[in-house]
C-alpha cells in the first residue's frame, strides 16, 4: 500500500513485529480438507459433469457397416416414446463393426433415469436383452469394495399362517358378510359355519370403501380403498400387501394367485396394471380405451400366460416377465372372442364370416401355436364359448340366421328366422370328435355340471320357459334326458359336486331344487322375495339366498338352505351388501382315492351319524348349562333385592308417615302432578 506523501516514516524504535504462521513444535495437523473446506470441495469438478442425461446401452447386436444405419433406426424407434435423443454414438472396431454398446444423450436427465428404468432387461429379440444404466453409475460401480461380504441374514416370518382355515379338524367352511354402516364405509364379518350354530371369528369395521372379493383358493381377501386396494389373511385377517391403483373398481387374481390385476379409471380410458401378489411389485400396465366394467384378462390355469384380445390378433404374455410369447401377437383376422381351457393350455377362440368364407371355431395349443381343431359355421349371428369346469367338453353356442338384411351402406344389420346350435367339443377323445345340438327357441342360460357329463339349458319365452338336461358320452350325440316344462327361472346355479341344481327367478325371488342324479326330483320350491344373488358353498352342501341393498333398501339380508332346499337361518340385516363363501383349494387326492371314498362310504355313515348325534347332544347339553347358570344368577340377584327391600322397610314407614304401601293397592291411589319453581338464574351476555 502506498504512503500519502504527508506521512512520516514510523520510529525506529515503534516498528511492529510480524505475525509468526509456523506451526509449533510437536504440531499434528489431523484436520481433513473435507472439514475445513466442505462448501468449495463440493463445486469442485467431476467427471460426471454434463453426463447426467447420457446412459449406457449394452449388449446391442454387432453389425457391419453397412446394417449400422438400420440399428440405429431399431434403437431410437423404441426409445423414441420415452425420450427425445439429443445425440448418439455406437464405437466401432478397427474394421467399422459395432463392438455390442452405445452412449447416448437425451433432453434431460429425467428422462435418462425414466429410459433405464423402462429399458433395463429389455428383450431386443432372441439373442440380444438390452443392459441400460446412467453414465454416472459407472462410478458407483467402480467402487464396488474387492472383498465381498455376505449380507447380514434375516430371521425368517412365516407369512401369517396364511391356510389355518384349511387345518380345522371338521373341516368347517368360512363365509363372510357385508353390509354398508355408512357412506364408503362398509363392515365385513367372519364366520365360520359351525353346527348347530355358526361361530364368529372376526368383525371388522370400515373393512372397505365398496366390497370384498375372495381369492381363488381362499388365501387372501381383497378391499377396496380410495389409494388403492390391499390383501388380507391369516387367521387374525391381517394385512398381506398393499397395491397402490386409486379408483380400483374390481380385480381379479391369477388361478394359481400368483398375480393380481386391478382395473382403474382414468382420463384416457381404463388402466389395468398386473401386481405380483408376492412382491407387491407391478409387472406390466396398459390403458385400454372406454371404460368396460368386463376384465380384458384371460389366465391359462397354470398362471403360465396371460392373454388379451387385440385387433384380428391374440396378444398372449409369459409370466413372470410379461413379455410376448415369441415376441409376437398372433394375428387372427376377424376374431371376436376366445377362452382357455381350465385345465390345460389351449385356447379356444372364433372367428366371424367375412367375404363368404365360413366362421370357424379352433382349438389351439399353446406355446406351440399349434391348431388341434378346427370347425367351420354358417350362418352365424354371434357366438360364446362355455368351457366345462373338469376341461373335459367345450360347448360353443352359436346363434344362427336363416336369412340376413341390410340396409344400402351395410351399417343396419337384421338377422332374421334365429335358431340355435350346441357345437359339443369331446376333448378328451381321439381327434376331438363335434356333436351338435339344435333348439329353435330363444336361448336364457346354459350351465355345465361341473364334475359330470351332464349340461342344461333354459330356453322360450321369459316367464313360461323350458328346462332340458342333456348327457353327453363317448361316442354318442348328446341325449336329452329331461324336459322341465312350464318354468318361470331365468339363471342355472349347479352344485360345486355337480348332481344337484338351483333353478332360479332373480326376478321375483322363487327357487326349485332339483336332483338330477333321483329322475329330476324336484326336492324343493323355496321363495325369498327380491333376491338377486345365490351361492354355493364349496362342498356343495349348502346353498344361501341373497338380496342386496345394492338392489332394494327394505327386507335385506340372506337365507341358508340345504342341497336339498330346507331352510336352515333366516339373517335380516340392514344394509345387508354381500355373501360369500371362502373358496378351498383342489383336492390333493388321486381320482382313485376319490373313488375309494365312494365306494366306501356306507362304513362312515354310522361314523358320522354319531358325531352328529353327539355334537346335538353336547349343543343340547351346552343350552340347558347355560341356562340353568342364567337362571342361577337371576335367582341369586333377586334375593339380594328382596333382602334389601326387607332391610328398609323402616325408612319406607319413616318417609311415608307411617303408612304402610308395600301391601297397598294401586289402583285406588290418585295421581297428582305437581309443578314448582326451583331455581331461577339470570345471565347478562355481554
């Protein structure tokens, strides 16, 4: 700094001494820069900087020069929908062939994080699974220590005994109740179906928003929430996993329950997005157009595929990745519905009339693609699939026309002279042999036997309908066994165990229990008035009866009968929403055992006549304890009281001048009221 020329030079003997900036002896400086200098080293430069948005595409083909430009076509065509690519580069070797990766750089770098998490593990065809990451990843992995160390391992939690309601001893069946409390605020109660009376297990308030729906094998129960929904098991009903889909209006599981499918509004049409159960993880999502309430879903019985309806094609996906089978839709022109086999891997599916060529009807093997069946139909209207439960028959129902209209533009189509065909699909037969049946008249439901070789059918008009029984075997065109006539039922409900059947009107609320294995013996004609639901337990033992507040505001609630049609419990229950019986999983034993079974049934019958008698006997005997205990304590209460109302009798005289009431009369007393003021306050408000 420079003098002003009016300064004096300092004294000598007033010149300061200079700051001294060593260390003293014996100084350890163990303060890292790190500490001293943390907001500067923090700006420093990296060598990540300005590659946030690039990522690294791994174990892309190798091509020649001259296929590299249509690579790079393939490449940004499938990152094109996420992501826009500012710049690409594919390193090539000495002779211009590509060495397996790219860098490439994107607008942004979310869209870099959006295009790995989409693209990691994406199959490019059969020899090539894109391996997508950050640039800046590179440097987490290069710190990845030398020396491995295993992971700290975890106690093992059983998954909430999730199958107890399998282990009881009298192998009693479970069913739950809903019924709406208040707005989006619905109670479910668990049962257990005990004799004589059911047991409750479990109440749970304001379980779900709407209702509850019960896994196919009876593990998990789902609800219903505004986030989303969750699953419940275990015998406390605790929760299993939650699936975050707002606005879920249904589900469906997986036949094996691996898998969970939620459906879900939104602005462009109805998400879908496909859950593993185990996991909670999201497997696959799509959002189809409109906003159908019918799942757009088919599952194979093995949880193997999954399958949906495209245009003229079949998209069927392999679990657990999803992807396309053979990474292809298999094209089928003018399809316009399919279904698979409940016990093996086939689909059946049927393709309308076009340019004079026949509807058809085929069979086909999958993963092979391998069509085992094909059945060619005129004159089709439309057409439904209807699978036996065992996989042993396939009925297609074919509506069909005697003559066809339209109008100048093809856009009215009249279809008149309606007849019907039952095309009957022998499936477990040489060939897959076809029997057809015929029915002029309108068709209102068709129903398989579910363990049997048995289907029957409602057809005329609404009120005064028919009901035939035909039986289907091996080479023989189905016979008609019976004929109902004059029958006022519109729904078919068969028995789990087949044999017996529920005809019902889900209009006015009448049934008819009928035997079919007793020359169609009508056991039974119950009514329950509006009821609109009816449900099979799963042995086939018992049949309830349900009207929902869903559908009517008065006398809602449910009934219990026999397979037979004798009713057991009336339940009347406000705002009663739904029952359902808990599904049980298949039987582990072989056909052959299960015909042992049979075969010796009669040894048992003295069996299980006793324990009946004594489980009468000790509900009896439980009864009367339990009211001789009330009656004791009733009994014990009152002398109490006498005793008491004795010890004041001299407090009665004192009050009473004297008197003696407790043998008087009431009725030559007089009642008088008599009103005063007790009290009077005055509050000054200010």
């Amino acid at each position: 700094m420079a003098k002003k020329k009016s300064e004096e030079p300092p004294a000598e003997g007033d010149v300061e001494e200079e700051p001294n900036f060593e260390d003293p002896e014996g100084y350890v400086d163990d303060i890292s820069d790190e500490e001293l200098l943390a907001d500067k080293l923090a700006q420093r430069p990296s060598e990540a900087d300005g590659v946030e948005s690039v990522v690294v595409v791994d174990n892309i083909p190798k091509v020649e020069p001259s296929r590299l430009e249509k690579l790079k076509a393939v490449i940004s065509k499938i990152f094109a929908n996420v992501g826009e690519i500012v710049n690409a580069v594919y390193p090539t070797d000495e002779e211009g062939k590509t060495k397996g990766y790219a860098f490439m750089e994107f607008k942004n770098a979310a869209q870099a994080e959006d295009i790995v998490e989409k693209f990691n593990n994406h199959r490019l065809d059969k020899c090539h699974t894109l391996a997508v990451n950050l640039f800046t990843d590179f440097q987490k992995y290069k710190n990845i220590p030398d020396k491995w160390e295993p992971p700290t391992p975890q106690p093992f939690k059983i998954q909430n005994d999730l199958y107890s309601f399998l282990m009881d001893p009298d192998a009693y069946d479970q069913y739950c109740v809903a019924a709406e409390t208040a707005p989006n605020s619905v109670q479910v109660a668990f049962w257990q179906n005990t004799l004589p009376e059911p047991t409750e297990l479990e109440t749970r308030e304001s379980f779900t928003d709407t209702f509850v729906k019960w896994s196919p094998l009876g593990t998990y129960v789902v609800t219903f929430h505004k986030p989303g929904v969750a699953i419940w098991g275990g015998s406390k009903f605790t929760r299993i996993q939650r699936f975050p889909h707002p606005g879920t209006q249904f589900v469906e599981f997986s036949p094996c329950e691996n898998y969970l499918v939620t459906y879900g509004p939104t602005p462009t049409g109805q998400k879908v997005i496909i859950w593993d159960i185990r996991s909670g993880a999201e497997k696959r999502s799509f959002v189809a157009d409109g906003m159908s309430m019918l799942s757009m879903f088919r599952w194979s019985h093995d949880d193997k595929y999954v399958a949906r309806l495209g245009d003229n094609s079949i998209h069927i996906y392999e679990t657990p990745l999803f992807y396309l089978l053979d990474l292809k839709s298999i094209k089928i022109p003018g399809i316009r519905g399919f279904s698979w086999s409940p016990t093996d891997n086939v689909i059946a599916y049927w393709v309308e009339e076009q340019n004079q060529i026949p509807a058809r009807v085929t069979l086909m093997e999958i993963p092979k693609k391998r069509e085992i069946r094909n059945k060619n139909l005129f004159h089709v209207a439309d057409s439904k699939l209807h699978w036996q439960k065992s996989g042993d028959y396939l009925c297609v129902k074919v509506d069909r026309y005697m003559k066809l209209k339209k109008d100048k533009k093809d856009c009215d189509v009249k279809f008149l002279g309606m007849f019907y065909n039952f095309e009957i699909f022998h499936m477990r037969e040489k060939e897959i042999p076809v029997d057809s049946v015929e029915i002029r008249e309108l068709i209102l439901s068709f129903a398989w036997e579910p363990i049997g070789n048995k289907f029957a059918i409602i057809h005329g008009e609404a009120n005064n309908s028919n009901v035939s029984f035909y039986e289907v075997s091996d080479g023989v065109k189905p016979t008609l066994v019976k004929k109902l006539e004059k029958k006022s039922c519109t729904h078919l409900f068969w028995s789990p165990r087949g044999k017996f059947i529920v005809m019902a009107n889900l209009t006015m609320g009448t049934f008819e229990f009928v035997d079919t294995s007793n020359n169609f013996l009508i056991t039974a004609s119950p009514d329950h008035f509006r009821a609109s639901e009816v449900e099979w337990d799963p042995t086939g033992r018992y049949v309830v009866t349900g009207v929902s507040s869903w559908k009517v505001k008065e006398d809602t609630g449910f009934n219990m009968y026999t397979f037979q049609g004798r009713i057991i419990r009336r339940n009347i229950l406000k705002n009663f929403v739904q029952f359902l019986w808990r599904p049980r999983p298949a039987t582990l034993l072989s056909e052959e055992e299960q015909k042992e079974i049979y075969k010796s049934l009669k040894k048992y019958y003295a069996i299980f006549e006793q324990k009946d008698r004594l489980r009468l006997t000790r509900a009896s005997k439980e009864l009367l304890e339990k009211r001789a205990q009330l009656r004791e304590q009733f009994l014990e209460y009152r002398n109490k009281r006498v005793v008491e109302w004795k010890d004041q009798k001299q407090r009665r005289l004192q009050l009473r001048n004297l008197i003696d009431t407790d043998n008087l009369e009431t009725e030559e007393v007089d009642e008088e009221v008599v009103e005063f003021l007790v009290k009077e306050e005055i509050t000054l408000l200010e």
